[in-house]
C-alpha cells in the first residue's frame, strides 16, 4: 500500500475517533443541559399549580361548608385553564384518590407518589408511545386528607432537539472528514511525491540507466536521500564506466594481440608449408627459413613481453635503492655492443643520486628506450642517455637525432601493439609492447614520463623519479 | 603470364605469396602502401589484386575505391576476422576475403577461382601429351579421349593446377572431397589412393604422380 494511503487511513481513523468522542461529551452535556431545563421548568410549573391551588383551598377551606372533592376539581380546572401550558396536564389526587385530571387516561408511575414525602417534589422521566413526559409530584395536607398535585409536562421537543443535534452533528463530521480526507491527501501526495519521483529514478537506474539522477531540492530528509543517492549513482556510474572502459581496452588488446600474432603465424606456417610442398632453390629455402626464424623470435619477443605486462599488471613490485650511477652505467655497458653494431654513438653522463625500484625491471624500460631510440636513428648518428638531479626527483633523459614522432602518434605509442611505423618498426624487430610496457613499470614506480618529439630532429624521453630519503639510505642496493 | 598486384605491408608475408605465385606461374608485382599501389594502376595494368586492408598512408578500403572503377578482380588478404570486417570487406566490392593466417594452396584455390570468374584463366590446361577441358570436362591424352569419373576429373584438375607442389593427403580431400573432411572415417578411408591408381593407369602417369611418402602426392613435370 503507499505511503500516503496509510497517512490518510491512519489520520482519518484518528479524526473519526475525535469526532466520535467530542461529539459525544457535546451531545451529552447539552442534552443534560436541556433535561436540566425542562426539569426545573416542570417544577416552577408544578410549584405554580401548588401555590394557586393551596391559595384557592384556603378560602376555601376556611368557608363553613364545603366540599372538598368538588371544590378540588373546580380549582384544579380554573389553575389548568389559566396557568398551565398546552403541553402540560395536571392530575390532583386527594387521599390516593384521582379528583382532577385534565386529561383521561393517564396513568401515573407507581414509584411517583410513593417516593413523595413532606415538602418534597419528586419527578419521573416516563416514555410513553414514543413521546417523553416529565411527572412532578408535590405533596400536603389538607384537613385530615393528603393532597397531591401532580403536573405532567410532555419533554418529547427534548428527543426531537436530541436527534436533531446529533443529525446536525453528523452533517458537520461528514463535511469535517471528507475535507480532511482531501487536504491529508494532498498534503500527503506532495510530501510523498519527491519519494515516488526519487523511487522512479532508483527504478531507472536498477534497469541500466546509469546516467539517471535524482532532482529534488531542499533540507528535508527526501531531499537528504536524493543527494545521498546521486553521490551512489555517481559513483556506480564511474565504476561502471571505468569497468566498461576496462572491457573495452581489453577487447581491444585481445583483438590487437590476435592481429599482431597472426602476421608471424601467417608467414611462419606458409613458409613451412611452402618448404615442405615444394622444391626450392637453395636461395629461397635460406630466405624462408631467416623467415621463419625471424618471426618465430617476433612471436617469442611477444610472448615474453605479454606474460611481463600480465605479471605486473597482477604483482607489487620489490623496491630497493638504486644508486643512479651504478644502473645507468650498467645500462650503458648492456646496449653499447648494440648501438655500436649499427655505428651509432651513446654519450652518456650521470649525477650521483639514489632512486627506489625493482632494478631489472628499470633496466627493461631505459634498455627499451634505447633500443628505441637506436631504431629511430640513422648509421652514424648518436643517442645520449643522462640522469640528473633536480631538486627532490632524480630525472633520467634518453634523446636521439632520428625520425621523431609526429604529434598525432604521441598520445598512443604507449598503447598496446601500437607502432608508429609498422613496416620499420617490424623490421628492426618491434611488436608494439616495448613502451607499454615501459610505460606501466614507470607507472608501478610512480615515475613520470614525459616525451618530447619533433618529427626530422628527434625524441626526448625524460623520465622523473623521486629521490630516495638520504637518511635511511644505508643498505643501499648497488 | 597473368599479371598480379600485391598490396601488403607486411614484408615477409608479401615475399611468401610472390614466391610461390611465381611458382605457379604469375607474373608478381609486390609494393607495401596504398600510394605507391595507387601509382602503379594509373599506369600499369593487372589481372588481379590482392590486396591487404591496414595498410600505411592509403588504407585497403580506401585504395578499393579508386581501383572499383576499373573492373580488376581484388581479394582481401586481412588479419581482421570479425563478420563486421568480412561484410565491410565483401561490400566493397572485393571478389574475396582471405583470412590471415591462410595456406598457399588456399590463396592459389581462391585466385583461381576469382581469375575464372572473370574468364581470364584459360579453360584448356596442359600437362605434357594430356590436355584437360575443364569448361566442358574432356581429357585427352595425345589425340584420344579418356573417360574419367567427376571426382578423377577434379583431382587431375588440381594436380595439373600445382604441379611440382606437394599436394598432403588432407589438403587433397579438402579440396575433391570437401564432404569427408568432418567424417570420422577420413583416415582410414582408401578413396584418394584408389583415385590416384585409377590417374596413374587411365593417363599413364606412373612416373609424374610420385607418392611422397608421410605426406601425399605431387605431379611432377
């Protein structure tokens, strides 16, 4: 059930108590009321026919001759005349004997004059065919006889006036309940309705809307919520995203991986096919092997690179301090038989400095860089390789003279697979993984990489690390 | 001579299909990016192209835009193997899609049959005195007609197709009896060895078609 049809059902049995209850005590206090003033009205009505008749009696009384009985029913006859009102009758009973009544056929309570004592009035309420009657009793002597003066007044206006309230009253709580209903339900609607709205976004977002947020202003709790729920969906979204991206890079390496893998398996199988299917002169038979062992090496580089990136990707890195002069002369002494077989020159110069890090990882990266640059130079050109401090980082620069990057390329040679020049960087024996590759290790070394390139002068990788606390530097790794 | 471009980038896959197209007997011209391709159609003129799609500066797409108009055969040779990249491919407007890695003996297959659709092979083949009619399934040998079944029809057809190129057991059903390749039966089944016995004896080849032992057969001229 909603929220707000409880609110009104909860509010609406509350108010109907209320009114029941209020008007209850009304009804009651005022029909109370009214029988108070009907009863004292019958009394004064009554003491009024007692007074009258008891005077008349006097003077009559006081005669020498009388007849008591007689005498009573004219009296009685002359008081009802003159100073009773319609609704009233008077009864006059002389020594239990009825001698007056100004109507036939009453019958008067039992409990009436039983109860009647000296000076005492005495009444009861009767309901008689669906009319109420008040009886007043009064009581006195006269001559040796007790006379009783019994006035009936007919109360029935009182249950019409009863019945009438309450119909009034019911009229009014009608009115009363049914614009309640209307202003709680409103009132409910709108203090529920950010919630529904909030509920509908939630119900969005559950079905994939990633995007959807929740738009309710204010201070109020819906509205604490709804900012509380925008600050979840935002953060489901950039995971969702970020897992969505993580999908799609890895789609993309897998797609790249195959296409890269297929040009070797292509040319390996279909020299080896073509070996084994046909005679070939010794010529080309020396051809289709370099072949085949070329592009077996490529395929084994590749291997050796990809299940490097998977073991970083998934593995810390063991860091210990480096003394920079020691690595980059290792560095050195590891591509000089290299660049000096191409006729290219290194120049190289280093501060003395202490940086942390997985040392032959390091090594992988600028061995890499090198290599990289050596490809990109021409015979007799120079790579020069440096590492200086500057001020809290240590920073290692590799620069060379050769073809250079253009500017659309720079962004994504640090993709997976992705050469700048295919067929050149193929046949100096590239797979597209060297500074992806290189690029990761300096990330896991929160090392900064920085790459300037100008097409025909050449490219400057500078690579910054941060230089190792001198203080606790003493089990320095060298 | 047929003459056959070859777009590729990719050095040593490019010198594998020169090298054994020149066995069988195209004349080749190999160039590794779409401009220099581009260059070589506007003066020169070719049977067909073969054609990879990464290529540098003008991709395979592209390129197969310019040479459209020109009505020359072009298979795609492409490491790209989604349905996406064949259909892309086939639009185009390329005769076939070949699928890195491939065999030889699948390329030779593929452009014979793109070179016959375009009615530049020639129907009559030759292999010393044995002529073969491939348009209207006659075999001669010297001037007599021998009577051959479809399937000897076909295999002499590849035979005489690779000459001098080993032709393995599993290759040769592949291409006669493609409906046995996924049988179970495939290696114990007789039926090539059958075949080539019934060759040997109706065209008297007993010399030519050599039986190349772990392997399969090849027709040597």
């Amino acid at each position: 059930m909603k929220f707000r049809y409880k609110v009104l059902i909860i509010n609406m049995l509350l108010l109907s108590a209320v009114l029941l209850a209020v008007g209850y005590v009304i009804l009651k206090r005022s029909y109370d009321l009214a029988l108070d003033t009907q009863i004292e009205n019958a009394v004064l009505e009554n003491n009024l026919a007692e007074a009258s008749i008891e005077y008349s009696l006097l003077s009559v009384i006081n005669s020498p001759r009388y007849n008591l009985d007689r005498e009573l029913d004219s009296i009685s006859g002359q008081v009802y005349a003159g100073m009773m009102s319609d609704t009233s009758d008077l009864i006059i009973l002389y020594s239990g004997n009825q001698v007056f009544s100004s109507e036939e056929n009453i019958i008067i309570p039992d409990d009436l004059i039983l109860q009647v004592d000296n000076n005492i009035k005495n009444y009861i309420i009767t309901e008689e065919d669906g009319r109420l009657f008040i009886y007043i009793a009064s009581f006195c002597k006269i001559d040796k006889g007790i006379l009783n003066i019994i006035t009936r007044r007919d109360i029935t206006g009182l249950k019409r006036f009863v019945k009438k309230s309450i119909n009034d009253y019911r009229s009014l709580s009608l009115i009363i309940l049914t614009s309640a209903t209307l202003i709680i339900y409103i009132i409910s609607y709108f203090l529920t309705r950010p919630l529904e709205k909030l509920n509908d976004v939630t119900d969005a977002f559950a079905r994939g809307s990633y995007s959807k947020r929740s738009s309710i202003k204010g201070h109020d709790e819906v509205a604490l919520l709804s900012d509380k729920f925008n600050q979840m969906a935002d953060s489901v979204e950039t995971h969702i995203d970020e897992l969505n991206d993580m999908i799609k890079r890895r789609d993309q390496f897998v797609a790249d991986f195959t296409h890269e893998i297929k040009t070797p398996m292509t040319a390996i199988i279909g020299y080896a096919d073509t070996m084994r299917s046909t005679d070939l002169d010794e010529d080309q038979q020396l051809m289709a092997l370099n072949y085949i062992f070329s592009e077996g090496k490529r395929l084994e580089d590749m291997s050796m690179k990809l299940f490097d990136l998977i073991y970083l990707k998934s593995n810390t890195i063991d860091k210990k301090p480096i003394s920079a002069v020691s690595f980059g002369n290792d560095i050195v002494n590891s591509v000089d038989p290299i660049l000096s077989s191409d006729d290219i020159s290194l120049k190289y110069e280093f501060e003395q400095g202490i940086i942390t890090g997985d040392r032959e990882l390091l090594k992988t990266v600028f061995i890499n860089l090198i290599d990289n640059a050596r490809k990109a130079s021409s015979k007799g050109s120079r790579v020069i390789f440096k590492g200086d401090k500057k001020g809290e980082f240590y920073c290692f620069t590799v620069q060379d003279f050769g073809v250079g990057i253009e500017e659309k390329d720079l962004s994504r040679i640090c993709d997976e697979f992705y050469m700048v020049d295919k067929s050149r960087s193929r046949k100096k024996g590239g797979a597209g993984l060297g500074l992806s590759l290189a690029s990761l290790i300096l990330n896991r070394h929160d090392a900064d990489m920085k790459i300037e390139s100008t097409p025909n002068v050449g490219t400057t990788f500078k690579i910054s690390f941060k230089l190792y606390e001198e203080d606790n530097g003493k089990n320095m790794n060298e | 001579m047929l003459k056959i471009l070859i777009v590729e980038d990719e050095k040593p896959i490019s010198d594998l299909i020169v090298m054994n197209l020149t066995r069988a007997g195209y004349k080749c011209t190999a160039l590794y990016d779409g401009e220099s391709a581009a260059d070589m159609l506007e003066t020169n003129n070719f049977d067909l192209i073969l054609l990879d799609i990464m290529l540098p500066k003008i991709n395979g797409y592209e390129l197969m835009e310019y040479i459209r108009p020109m009505n020359i055969p072009v298979i795609f040779i492409t490491a790209k193997a989604s349905l996406d990249d064949r259909i892309k491919g086939l639009t185009s407007g390329a005769e076939d899609y070949l699928v890195k890695p491939f065999e030889i003996v699948e390329l030779l297959a593929r452009i014979n049959i793109v070179l016959r659709r375009y009615n530049k092979t020639e129907s009559i083949l030759t292999f010393k005195d044995i002529t073969v009619d491939t348009e209207n399934h006659i075999v001669k040998k010297g001037d007599t007609a021998v009577s051959l079944t479809p399937k000897e029809f076909e295999l002499l057809v590849v035979f005489i197709r690779n000459k001098n190129i080993t032709l393995f057991r599993d290759r040769l059903y592949e291409l006669v009896w493609p409906e046995l390749i996924y049988s179970d039966e495939l290696s114990e089944t007789r039926t090539l060895d059958l075949h080539i016995q019934r060759l040997r004896k109706k065209l008297d080849l007993k010399n030519d078609l050599k039986t190349i032992y772990n392997a399969g057969y090849r027709l040597t001229e």
